[in-house]
C-alpha cells in the first residue's frame, strides 16, 4: 500500500467543516442537502424542504437548480473539490500513489458525511434517476483520474472512467462500515482494487 501523505489533525478537518458557509447559496443548498438526506433519507426529502433549510425561498432554489438530480449532482463537485484541493504530483511521483492519495482524499471529505451518502446511494437504487448520477460520477473520476496525470479523453479516457467509477463504488461500500479514524480497511481496499486494474486504468 503507498504510504498517504500527511492529513491534517482531526481537529483540523472539524474546523474547516464548520468554517460558516452562510453567504454562498449553492454551498448552503449543498449542506442543507447532506443535512436532511442523513436525518430522514434522500428519497423523502423535497425541494421545500431543502430550500428552507438553505434559508431560501423556492424561487432562489429553482434558479440554481431544477431538480434533485441536479443538487445530487453539485454534492459531487463539492466532494470532487476536496479531493483535487491536494498538492501537485511531483515529476517523481507514481501516477497510481497520486490516483490513491487523491481518491482517498475523497473519502476523508465524505467521512462526515457517511449517513448522508449511505441514504443517497441507498435511495438511488431503483430510481431512474440514478443514471444521471452515475453519468456526474463518471466526469467525477474523469477529474480524478486527471488530477493524477491519466488522460480521461478519448476512448480510452472513457473506458478509465468507467472502470474506476467500478472501483470506486466498490470501495465506497467498504468505507460506509469502516468506523476507523484512519479509514484503515478502506485504504487496503482501495490499494487491492488499484492494484487488479492499474493496467486497465494506465498506470
């Protein structure tokens, strides 16, 4: 397993998550998002709802967004942000230990919110709209996989992206019973899954 660079304390990480977020709305429509789909479940909670949370009227809401695929949609760029928010690969650097810090820098943005993402992804079964979310999921490994030096384009891009969107999904079940701090089973299990499609992903 490469050995991740140094995270941030605990403490840390729970400063920045209460850092107040109050004068972007998408930020708060995306917080008010998490919040609820954690206390009562994504498929129950409607766009009212949201909008009051984010302390917003409906109007506002529908300016932003159009629906509930769309705010799922933005919840995934706010964690696509955490993950690329990293330091820059060194010349040095194997694009698989990139590809894993950056992954895992991911599921450390998601960690607080493991009850939210487990009723999202547990909801999403089922639900015809859950094809758009994948089709987010796939560009969000494409930056993923980007952020460690491996093209995304083309259709061998394409091909990557669906591949580790794979491997991602089957490590996100994994981390959503992982209670470790340091997200110890996730990490073996992201390096083993790595390690089967390196080949496959250019590495």
């Amino acid at each position: 397993m490469p050995p991740r660079k140094k995270k941030a304390s605990s403490s840390a990480r729970s400063s920045a998550r209460s850092a107040p977020r109050g004068g972007d709305p998408q930020a708060r429509v995306v917080d008010a998002a998490l919040k609820l789909a954690a206390s009562k479940g994504w498929r129950g909670v409607s766009l009212a709802e949201i909008a009051s949370e984010a302390r917003l009227s409906l109007a506002q809401l529908h300016a932003l967004y159009r629906g509930k695929p769309m705010i799922l949609a933005a919840c995934l760029r706010h964690f696509d942000q955490a993950a690329l928010a990293g330091p820059q690969p060194g010349t040095k650097d194997k694009k698989r230990d990139v590809l894993f810090d950056v992954l895992m820098r991911r599921f450390d943005a998601l960690q607080p919110y493991r009850p939210a993402v487990a009723a999202m992804l547990r909801d999403s079964i089922g639900d015809p709209a859950a094809l758009l979310g994948f089709k987010r999921l796939l560009v969000s490994m494409g930056w993923m996989l980007e952020a460690a030096g491996v093209s995304s384009a083309g259709l061998a891009g394409k091909a990557r992206r669906k591949i580790l969107a794979l491997v991602y999904l089957s490590v996100l079940l994994v981390f959503l019973n992982d209670k470790s701090e340091d997200l110890a089973k996730t990490m073996a299990a992201l390096d083993r899954r790595l390690t089967l499609v390196q080949a496959w992903l250019g590495l």
